[in-house]
C-alpha cells in the first residue's frame, strides 16, 4: 500500500473486521520492551506468554491497523490521485474545513480567514475550479439535526407505541471512529438513538453532487470533490456505500448510470502542507 496518502497507516494481519491483530503497532511495542530484571526472551515468544490487552482508546488514538476492503478505498485518495484527476481536465471542487484551516493558519502565524484565501488562491493556480468552506454545511447539519429531534420528540410524546417512545435520547456526532465503534461493538443496543442525519463532509458533498454542479452545467460524474479534513478516519467515511448514489445516463437503454460518491477523495491537513512544500 502506498505510504503518500498517510504514514501512520501501515497493513498488517489484514481482516474483514477492526479488531487487534498480531501485527498491531501497539502490541509490538509493548512485546519488545524489555524488562532488566527478567532474562531476555524474543519477541514472539513473549507475545504468547504475556498477552497485551489493547483498549478502545488505543485505536482510536492510533489507526495502526485497517482492514483489507479499506486499504483499496483509501489508495484512492491520496495527493497523487488528486493532482492526477486535475491533469486530466475533470472539474475538481475543494471543501476546506474550519478545523483544517485552523490547523494551516497556526503552522504558518495566519488567521484562518487569510489561510482560506491564500489556500483558495494557492488551489486554484493548480487547476482546481471551486473552493467552498464546510462551515456552511456544518450549519446546514446543525438545523436538520435539530429539526430531527423534534420530529422525534413530537413522535414519543403522541405515540402510545413504547418502540416509538424509546427512540430518545438522540444522539449526534460527525466522527467516523465513533460510528464504526458504534456499528461494530455495540449494535441495536445504541443504534436506534443515532441521528440519521449526515455530517457536514457528507452535506457539502451532497449539497455539491446534486445542487451546485447544475449551476457549473456539469453532470456529477464530472465533478472531483475533495475535501480537506483534519482526521485519517473522514477517508473511510467518504468510501461508505451509504455515501454513493447513481446518476441517470442517456447512454443506456434503462437510463442508469453509474455509482458515484457524493466526495470522491479526502486530504488531510498534514497532506495539504506536504502538497504546498513540493509545489
């Protein structure tokens, strides 16, 4: 796997599933420690006799270890293939995030309103036809979360149904870490009180997949959305299915056209500063 899109993520003991494996960072570590008060043992042999237990918070503050589909996924979006779709004259459209911004304009002694223009600037002379500021969307995601809630709290409160009743507290967050640990540990035990509504990458990506190319005269296959977030894990959001929609062709009989992702690449903070030093 290539190392451009991410140091920190390294393939290992590859499964369908995100759980400690034999090749995680963590263990490794704590397996090669050495103890001066103890005879000397390999590495192996002292994994087995003294097995590491690897919390939540070690993972989550890690990302040492990524399952086989995500490797695929996550070789699409990296800085090469970004400059690669903007060589190939397809309209790229950048969504800069608050957090990002933030992180660039202490980097560099700025404000992040003089970050986002130097970087509008900076983007557009690579090719890049449109800039947007997620802060839009993120406030788009805040009104319909509230409208969510209210929906649900009218609907407890007029339903006698206790399945109804119980679709309370709500709960919302726009961190892929914690809504994989959320599908994958605990299940039906929380799911049901997750809001459905979207995160503000997926809103803007949403928002310029289906709205705003139509006011550039473009198709959404012909759009290259990326957006630029300070997390590893907004990369495995961005490749869910449950971000993907089909696009209707006039080339086939039935007029379907193929699956496309509402963002097709996410850039970290860190990968914009690298793409700034080597321009």
């Amino acid at each position: 796997m290539s190392e451009k899109f991410s140091p920190t993520l390294r393939t290992g003991d590859l499964s369908d599933f995100i759980a400690p494996s034999q090749n995680c960072v963590v263990s490794l570590k704590k397996a090669t420690a050495r103890n001066p008060g103890k005879p000397q043992v390999s590495s192996s042999s002292r994994q087995q006799a003294e097995p590491v237990k690897i919390s939540l918070k070690d993972c989550l503050a890690c990302s040492g270890c990524i399952t086989s589909a995500e490797t695929v996924m996550l070789e699409k979006q990296s800085l090469d293939e970004f400059l690669s779709n903007i060589n190939k004259g397809k309209a790229v459209i950048v969504s800069l995030s608050p957090q990002s911004r933030a992180s660039v304009a202490v980097h560099f002694g700025l404000s992040p309103l003089q970050v986002f223009k130097k970087l509008t600037t900076f983007l557009k002379s690579l090719g890049v036809k449109a800039v947007f500021d997620t802060s839009c969307s993120r406030d788009i995601t805040l009104i319909e979360t509230c409208n969510e809630f209210i929906s649900r709290h009218r609907q407890s409160q007029e339903s006698d149904d206790e399945k109804s009743q119980s679709s309370l507290p709500m709960l919302s967050s726009a961190c892929p870490g914690w809504i994989c640990y959320a599908e994958k540990q605990l299940g039906s035990y929380i799911l049901p009180y997750v809001s459905s509504v979207k995160s503000p990458q997926q809103t803007i990506g949403a928002t310029i997949k289906h709205h705003v190319c139509q006011k550039l005269g473009l198709r959404p296959d012909e759009i290259y959305h990326v957006t630029v977030m300070p997390c590893y894990d907004k990369k495995l959001e961005a490749a869910r299915d449950d971000f993907v929609f089909q696009v209707d062709s006039q080339e086939t009989y039935n007029n379907e056209g193929p699956m496309i992702p509402e963002v097709d690449s996410v850039l970290t903070s860190g990968e914009v500063l690298d793409l700034i030093q080597v321009r």
